[in-house]
C-alpha cells in the first residue's frame, strides 16, 4: 500500500514542487518561503477579511474565489485535514477522482500566483513562479507596511494587511453583483 500511497502523492504534487511545494514523508505540506498552514490561514483571513475556524476551511475558500473548480474544492475537502495536511489515506481512497482531478489540482500553483500578482498586486509581476510570487509578496508587503520581511511581523499588522488587500475584496463584490 505504501508504493501507492508514494506513486498517488508523487502525481498529485508533480505541478507544484516546481512551485516551491512539497510534502514530507507525514504528509504535511511544505510551503515556500517559511509559509505554514497556519501563517497561510491568517493571510487569507486578512485578505478576504472572514474568520475561518480551520486553515483548509480558509485555503478551500480561496481556491473557490480565485477560479478553482468547484470539485476539486470538494475532492480537496476530503483528503485534506483541517490543519490544512494531506491526508494520504483519504487520497488512496478516492484515487481515481484524485487521477481525473490531476490537471485541474496542477492549475492551482498559477491560480495562487495570479491571486498575488495581479489581484493583489503584491507580487512582483515578472514572478514566473509561485514560490517567487511567494517571496516578493512577503518582501512587497513589508516594506509597504514599513515592517520586517518576515511573514509573523506581516501578519502582526493586521489591519494594515486587510487594507492592502480591500481593492481585491471590492473588485470580488463588484464581479459577484453584476453576476447576480
């Protein structure tokens, strides 16, 4: 079962180690730039300026807001713990929706890399992956907000970060409106 827990988590994160991604061997993510589920929570909290009471309930949310398919979101619901984890276990048991997601699951490094360069507008606009996206939007922010370029002093300035991120939150009411 081991090889096909390995061979299931090697095609499921082929796209996104390029991206700076990674799992180790528990099945805990491995963010870029000193990102943690925890870290990532609170910034997307602060952007879409909504508690969340779990890091995948935050993550999940997001992904729907900037263009993920809404099945992946459930497939991801399921074989994601709520610390925001892979859970290995659950992804064997749904292999073949994980194997047919595949394309859409690789979309998701560059739809995260346009959420912070373009709809932010934090990330340096020639960050041609999503780990560089990663490292500008941390170097970006502090220095617009006049702090270390380091994620905990970032996000220590909440108030500042949510205001940073309100044209994004506008720009979504806006789309969600005149969808209506």
């Amino acid at each position: 079962m081991s090889w096909i827990l390995n061979r299931l988590a090697g095609k499921m994160m082929s796209a996104f180690v390029a991206e700076g991604v990674g799992l180790d061997d528990e099945g805990r993510l491995l963010l870029p730039d000193g990102l943690t589920a925890p870290r990532v929570h609170r910034f997307i909290e602060l952007c879409v300026d909504t508690r969340y009471e779990h890091a995948r309930d935050a993550i999940h949310d997001l992904f729907a807001r900037v263009g993920v398919s809404r099945s992946v979101v459930a497939l991801l619901n399921e074989i994601v713990h709520e610390d925001g984890d892979i859970d290995m276990a659950a992804g064997a048991r749904q292999l073949r929706r994980v194997t047919s997601a595949l394309p859409r699951l690789h979309e998701i490094p560059a739809r995260f890399r346009t959420f912070l360069v373009e709809d932010l507008a934090l990330a340096d606009a020639d960050s041609t992956t999503l780990e560089s996206a990663v490292e500008s939007t941390r170097r970006n922010a502090a220095a617009r907000l006049g702090c270390a370029p380091d994620w905990d002093a970032i996000l220590a300035c909440g108030d500042a970060v949510s205001e940073l991120t309100a044209g994004w939150r506008e720009a979504q009411a806006a789309r969600t409106e005149s969808s209506a």
